[in-house]
C-alpha cells in the first residue's frame, strides 16, 4: 500500500472460548525477547480465519517445533495472534467474573490475569495499522476487551458469599496483589 492510498480499517475479532498461546505477560516484565513494560498475550487462532487475516495484514504467527521435540517433522503448526495491551491511548476494558460477580480490571491490578485461571475468556480485538518510512506496513493486534470468568474450585464455591459480603461490586478496584 503506499502512502496516497486510503487506509483500510479491518472489522473487530471477537475470539470466544480464547486459548492462549504459551504463557502470558500482562505484567510487562521484561523478557529475552520483550522490553519492560510491553504488555502482551498470544491468542491461539483458528487456522481458516488465521489465513483470511493474514491475507488482510495482520501479523499472523505459526508456532515451530521446540529445540527438545522428538521429531520436528511431525510438528503441527498452530497459528496465533500476539495481542498487545495498552493504556495510554485506548485503555482496554478488562472485567473478571467470579460467582457471576463482575471486578473491573485496571492498569493498576492487570498483572493478576497472569495468576489466574479462567474457565472461560472471551475477547474482542482491534487492528491498528502501522507504516514504516521504509513502505513496510501492516496491522497490529490490540485488546480492545476482555471478559474472563475465574475458575472455580469446590472451596472457591463454599466460601464465595464471603466474597461479596457487606460490600458492594460497584467500582471495585483492587490493589496490586489483592485477591478477589
């Protein structure tokens, strides 16, 4: 695309039941391959619509066999979106939902979505376009919302009203390190 061209904007991907794609980083530590700061995690991608939006120039990736895999050549590909998450232009709106009870997640508290685990994640992303001097462009994954209910185990459900009690879920936001 060069620069007189008008920019495309691509629809939403809504990604339901979302499985992740190794670990992730909402923390923003930094990483070998990740300075600090930089949020992020890899959403698995249905492997027909992966093709359909790299078609549209979003930056699909396929996962290679590890340097321990028995026999590389049996390795299945699987594709997969690094999704970015951002504040400081379009904050996304992150919400975790235990016991049906909805806690709004900030910039503040986000890191605890790296200790939890979900039973269920949905999440809509937005394409946001970028051009190099050099002509190279394309589309890169932003979180535009995140809808993630809390796995529950049995004591988790025995003592959830404790959870609630005496308080209300109105604009709940916790402090780094505090449990739901």
């Amino acid at each position: 695309m060069t620069k007189n061209q008008p920019v495309r904007e691509l629809p939403l991907l809504v990604i339901e039941d979302l499985e992740y794609m190794y670990s992730t980083n909402f923390e923003g530590r930094a990483e070998k391959y990740n300075d600090a700061g930089n949020r992020y995690f890899n959403a698995k991608i249905n492997p027909e619509i992966a093709e359909a939006l790299a078609r549209d120039g979003w930056n699909i990736k396929w996962t290679k066999p590890g340097k321990n895999h028995p026999n590389p050549s049996e390795h299945i590909a699987e594709p997969y979106v690094e999704v970015t998450v951002g504040y400081k232009f379009r904050p996304p709106t992150i919400v975790m939902i235990r016991d049906d009870r909805p806690t709004p997640i900030t910039e503040s508290t986000v890191s605890l979505l790296d200790s939890t685990e979900f039973s269920k994640i949905d999440v809509v992303i937005r394409a946001v376009r970028w051009e190099q001097d050099n002509g190279n462009s394309g589309y890169k994954a932003w979180l535009k919302s995140f809808y993630g209910t809390v796995e529950m185990d049995d004591l988790d459900r025995k003592y959830s009203y404790l959870s609630g009690a005496g308080q209300s879920n109105d604009n709940v936001d916790l402090d780094e390190g505090e449990m739901l």
